[in-house]
C-alpha cells in the first residue's frame, strides 16, 4: 500500500487516483512549481501552517449560545462533536443562511438542526494546495483538521489561507 501525496489516506498500488480524495496519483498532470510559494503551496502540509485550535460544542447547545460564541470569539465557525466524533461544523455562513432575521426566535433551538451535518474534513498531513483546492471546489471557508486518531484537531480557514500566502510571499 501506498498512502496519496494529497491527503495521505492510503491507496492502493497501481490506482490512477486515490479512493479518498480523488486526485489523479501521476503528478505529472502538476506544472512546475514557479515559485517558491507554489513549491510551498505543493508541499507543505497543514500540520506545519496553523495551530488553532477549535472550540468543540455539543449538538445540543442552544443556537443563542453558538451565536455568542462566534462573537465572543472572534471566530467563523464551532465543530459539533458527539462523543469526541465531529457530526458538524456551524459557520457564520449557516447563521446568516438559516436563521437570518429570525435569530431571536430560534435561539433556544438546539444547533444541530441548524448546522452542516458530516462537514468535509482533511488530515493535518494533507498538503496546503489540497486544502486550498478542497475549499475552493466546495465554497467552504473553514475546513476542519484531523488527528492521526481521526477526531477534531484544528481549523484551517480561508483567513489562515491569507496568512500563509503572506509569510511565504515575505520569505520568498
């Protein structure tokens, strides 16, 4: 067994694309890297770009509490986990989405019913242009990080996107 230069899920010798991300295994459909942050961008992976980490609340909290914690918090999102497993993520994007001008009437209502059930999630040894890619194509702008144990690690956001760019930029 092979494991996949993207996500580091393991794949089988031989396949022309990993099972788990989907991304063809030749790098030769890659360009060259031109740059020193596009050879980062290739080969970095999100373990060594950010430690944040997440504030984990149960599917049961009041939306009202989510709401302030975003606030308090300064932060974009809050992973839902159930017995240590992530079941979902609620985004800002979701407050303005689903409860938009109804917010004090739903405050009392549990986030699960307001959150992304089984948000995608990356490893913490995926690669940053993975990570990029992945929230590109899905419009996410926080994707949660994995422990080797599979459970909630850290958050990489589109913020943290931006904050790479610049300390590459700057070292270049």
């Amino acid at each position: 067994m092979l494991d996949c230069p993207y996500c580091d899920q393991p794949v089988i010798e031989g396949s022309d694309e990993c099972d788990s991300c989907g991304h063809p295994l030749s790098e030769s459909h890659l360009p060259t890297p031109q740059s020193e942050v596009e050879l980062g961008l290739l080969t970095d992976r999100l373990a060594a770009s950010q430690n944040r980490w997440p504030l984990l609340i149960a599917p049961t909290m009041p939306v009202r509490e989510c709401l302030r914690l975003l606030v308090d918090n300064r932060i974009g999102c809050l992973l839902i986990v159930e017995k240590g497993e992530l079941v979902g993520i609620f985004t800002e994007r979701d407050a303005l989405q689903k409860l938009n001008d109804r917010a004090a009437e739903l405050g009392d209502r549990p986030v699960s019913e307001f959150m992304t059930k089984n948000p995608q999630s990356l490893p913490a040894t995926a690669k940053v242009a993975f990570a990029v890619q992945r929230m590109d194509q899905g419009g996410f702008r926080h994707v949660p990080i994995t422990g080797p144990d599979g459970r909630p690690a850290s958050i990489f956001s589109v913020r943290d996107v931006l904050g790479y760019l610049t300390r590459k930029m700057a070292e270049a």
